[in-house]
C-alpha cells in the first residue's frame, strides 16, 4: 500500500507512485518493458512431468479388492505406449473407468533428484499421419 497505508489508499484512492501509493492500483504495470514471463529457474525447478511414473500400474477393476482396499494388479504398462499415435489406440484398449480407478491408486513419484521419467528422454515426435519421425527428443536436455 506503500508510504501512506491502507487507511489513506481506502479514503483517497490511488496517490502518487509506487512509493507513495503502492504498488496496487497503478494505471500501468511496471514490468519495465519486459512481457509476462516465468524464469528459467523457474520451469527447471517447478516442472510437474518429474511427479510422472515410467509405468502405469493398471488394477483389476472387476476384481474385489484386498485387505486395503487396494484392486489388484492387472497389468503394468510402460508410459511411452501411453503417448503419440499408438497411445490414442492403448487408451482406448484401457477404457476410461479402469485408467481413472488405476491412476487414483497410482502414487506420483517423490520430489528428488533424479527423479525424470525415462520415456521422456527418449520421445518419438510423430507428424501429422501419425507416422514416427526419425529424430528423437530428449525433453531433460531441451530444459
């Protein structure tokens, strides 16, 4: 609310600059002529992909559960068949009710170093048809 507080900015309005009336309320942001934008640091550190799991442990929905209400385990899928063209193709397979239940059962992975899932630093960019291209990306070195 800068020098003159709250009580001032509540009576009068916005007064002055930054200094004086705060940074709330400006007529113009003071972004000093740079866009939005997030750091470097920032997307390197707060990158959700690393919360992925290399499989997806799929449960038997048909099943009863165990002793801790756990489904068992029907199948374990690698999450590189999950993405792309031919991952289209396995979720549907899957089918939607049993690849909700399996990945509410699924814990991410822990905050850690080390911690980057594999299928994502071998990825196969596909084009438009859906046919694979011939130059793999690694996502952990582009960052």
């Amino acid at each position: 609310y800068g020098l003159l507080g709250k009580k001032f900015k509540d009576a009068f309005g916005h007064v002055g600059g930054a200094i004086l009336g705060g940074l709330v309320g400006l007529s113009s942001p003071q972004n000093h002529g740079v866009p939005y934008s997030l750091t470097e640091e920032f997307t390197s550190v707060y990158r959700m992909h690393a919360l992925l799991p290399d499989n997806l442990l799929l449960r038997d929905i048909s099943a009863a559960p165990g002793p801790n209400k756990l489904p068992p385990l029907d199948e374990e899928v690698p999450m590189a068949e999950m993405i792309g063209f031919w991952g289209e193709t396995r979720l549907s397979q899957i089918g939607f009710t049993k690849l909700m239940v399996s990945m509410g059962h699924q814990p991410s992975g822990a905050l850690e170093l080390f911690n980057y899932p594999m299928f994502l630093r071998d990825l196969i960019p596909q084009d438009r048809d859906g046919k694979d291209r011939p130059d793999h990306v690694d996502l952990a070195a582009l960052e």
